[in-house]
C-alpha cells in the first residue's frame, strides 16, 4: 500500500505556557527538566501528527541551556518533522521566551528530537514521506541525514566508515591520501 506524502506544514505545532512557581528553581528560572518536558510533548505532537501513529522518543540531541527563562514568563515552543525514514522522524524545536510586561521576546532553546512510529504493541511501523518547501524547510532536511548518521554512530549503531553524508562534510578519503 502507497503511504501518502506529507508537508512539514501538516506536522507544525505550536504550544504555550507560562512559567509558574512551581516550574521554578531557587532562582525563580525555568526548571530545565520541565523546559525538556514540554519540549518533548511539543515534538512528540508533531511527530504523530505526521506519522499519524503512536510514537516514542528515541533520541534527543545537545540541549544547551544559555539564557533562563523567568518566573512569570510566556513560553512559546514550535515544533516541526525535518524528515522522516522508514519508521523514525526527526523533529526541530525552536523555544521562545517572552517577558511580557516588559515587551521582550528572545529565542531561547534549539533542539532536534527524534520519534519512532509504533503500532499498539510497539513494534516500529512505517511512517510517511516528507515533502519540504522552501529554503529553510529544504535544508532542514537535508542536514536531517547528516544528524541522523552521527547518532548512530555515537549510538554504535553505525560504522563511521558507512557515513557517507558525514564523511562528505569533512572529505575525509581526501586527508587520509595527504597522509
């Protein structure tokens, strides 16, 4: 059976919240593990919104904490599926924080998820293709392969020499000839 394609539009996602006392540390900032939280439910919406499936998180890539986010603030996260493979999705998550009565929004938190689509006993199934469109949306899922292959290698589940999108980047045939 032919799957149906699907465009990054279909799988957006957008979610808010608003830091509250409970969400905090002793610095009245944005507990990162509830930061990673919502940063999954936002991904994990986007990715069954495209595989229309039940899916599971099956990695998360480097999440860099480099500006706190207040007691008080509004919480804007955006997610999207960059690609999709056979069975597994990856996700972007673009976090925003915004300071409301003092009118000052920043961007916050980047981030890549990846998904797998499972059946009702949670065996992987098939997930459908996605179409990109336009400039950011295309090398978003072109740079999804390269992503992809350094977790598998960093996973053990991939033999460096078999990254060839990897390889690519650094020419490496080419340095070990000069050597």
């Amino acid at each position: 059976m032919e799957m149906k394609k699907k465009l990054v539009e279909e799988s957006k996602v957008i979610m808010t919240e608003m830091v509250l006392p409970n969400d905090t540390n002793t610095l009245n900032n944005l507990m990162g593990g509830k930061l990673m939280h919502w940063m999954d439910v936002v991904a994990a919406i986007a990715a069954q919104r495209h595989s229309n499936s039940i899916v599971v998180t099956a990695s998360v890539d480097n999440i860099s904490f480099k500006n706190p986010i207040a007691l008080g603030n509004v919480v804007t996260l955006k997610s999207q599926v960059t690609r999709a493979f056979a069975t597994s999705m990856e996700v972007y998550i673009e976090v925003f924080a915004e300071d409301i009565p003092a009118n000052k929004k920043y961007a916050s938190h980047k981030a890549f998820f990846t998904f797998v689509a499972v059946d009702k006993q949670g065996k992987p199934i098939q997930v459908p293709e996605l179409v990109p469109e336009g400039e950011t949306q295309e090398e978003l899922y072109a740079g999804a392969l390269r992503r992809r292959q350094l977790r598998l290698i960093l996973a053990n589940r991939m033999d460096p020499q078999d990254a060839t999108e990897l390889k690519s980047l650094f020419d490496l045939d080419g340095v070990s000839k000069k050597q």
